[in-house]
C-alpha cells in the first residue's frame, strides 16, 4: 500500500511542476489531463504503441501498486523509477523556467 502514497505524491509533484512552468492552473489541467486519461489510453489500446504507452507517468506509476505482472510490464520497481524521471524532468525544468523569468 505504500505504493499508493508513493504514486500519488510523485503525480502531485508533477502536476505542480507543470503549473509552475506554465503559470496557470487551468493550462495545467488542459495539459494533465488529456495526457493523463486521454493519450495513454489511446496508446495502449494499439498493439504496436502498447510499449510507449507504458512509458507515459500514469501507466508506469500504476506499477507501483500492481500486485501480479502481465508479460512485458514494467516491474513495480521499473515502473516507478519511470514516474520519478518524469517528475524530476518536470520538476527541473519547471525551476528552470522559474529561475529564467522571475529571478
């Protein structure tokens, strides 16, 4: 179950991150979402994109809580190494662009 807490922090982080690079909240959510819900969905519903579509944030992290494996996922511990490079690029780059416009 810590899995969970470790997903669901990992995705706050990155949501935040997103609104700090794009300062606003509604662009934020414009973004997140369909990328969230929308794009890996449809990536994953084509065999030939399955493998992208366990790369994206949302499916890798999922790992975390998953308790047994179908043949080629990531593992739990895979998946969430997955998730934290996405959060730390975000997160990088989102103090990059805060340090670039308002310092």
């Amino acid at each position: 179950m810590s899995g969970a807490g470790v997903y669901a922090a990992l995705l706050a982080v990155s949501a935040g991150s997103v609104t700090f690079m794009v300062r606003r909240s509604i662009a934020a959510l414009g973004i997140l979402l369909p990328l969230l819900f929308l794009v890996s969905s449809l990536l994953a519903a084509s065999s030939r994109l399955r493998p992208l579509a366990r790369l994206l944030p949302d499916r890798a992290g999922l790992r975390l809580m998953q308790v047994h494996q179908e043949s080629g996922d990531l593992t739990p511990l895979a998946g969430g190494a997955v998730l934290l490079l996405w959060t730390a690029s975000a997160a990088i780059v989102a103090h990059l662009a805060f340090v670039r416009r308002d310092v």
